[in-house]
C-alpha cells in the first residue's frame, strides 16, 4: 500500500496516495510495524506539505522522529530531511 501510495504521490494524484497511506498505516498498526508505520507517516507528511496542510505535516513528521527514535535505527537521521523539505517553499 504505501508503494501504491507513493506512486500515486509522483503522478500527482494525491487523494490517491493519502487513502493508498492510509491504508498502509492501518495495516502497519494491525501487524505492530512500528518502522513502517514511521516510514508511511513521513512520506505523508510530504503529501500533506504538498496539499497545503503545514500543521498535518508537521504533526506526522514529528510523530515518525519520535518512533525512529525509540527504535534507534538509522532511519532516525533522515527525519531532518523530511523537516527541511517541509519548510521549502515551493513544491
């Protein structure tokens, strides 16, 4: 789901990739995907960057840090890049 999700992102169809994310992080929560659920929650807050809702994509980009974190695996350093994406202007 969240591949379906992130190539429905890049052609641009982004109702598609948020319910396709969505999805992606109901499942990742049944199984207790704790890295996945990470991983969707920050390539949805670039979606949420994208459509205009700043504070949606803040809040799950936040939320994907603080599971990184707890799980202390490298993905912990590329949540920076996630920030900084959200506060260029632009796309």
């Amino acid at each position: 789901m969240h591949q379906l999700g992130n190539m429905a992102y890049v052609t641009g169809d982004l109702e598609e990739a948020r319910r396709f994310y969505q999805e992606s992080l109901k499942i990742d929560e049944e199984l207790g995907d704790k890295q996945g659920t990470a991983i969707t929650l920050a390539q949805s807050s670039l979606l949420e960057k994208k459509a205009g809702n700043l504070d949606k994509a803040r809040e799950q980009i936040e939320q994907a840090q603080k599971i990184f974190s707890e799980l202390d695996i490298p993905q912990t350093v590329q949540t920076p890049i996630y920030y900084e994406r959200l506060e260029k202007k632009g796309r």
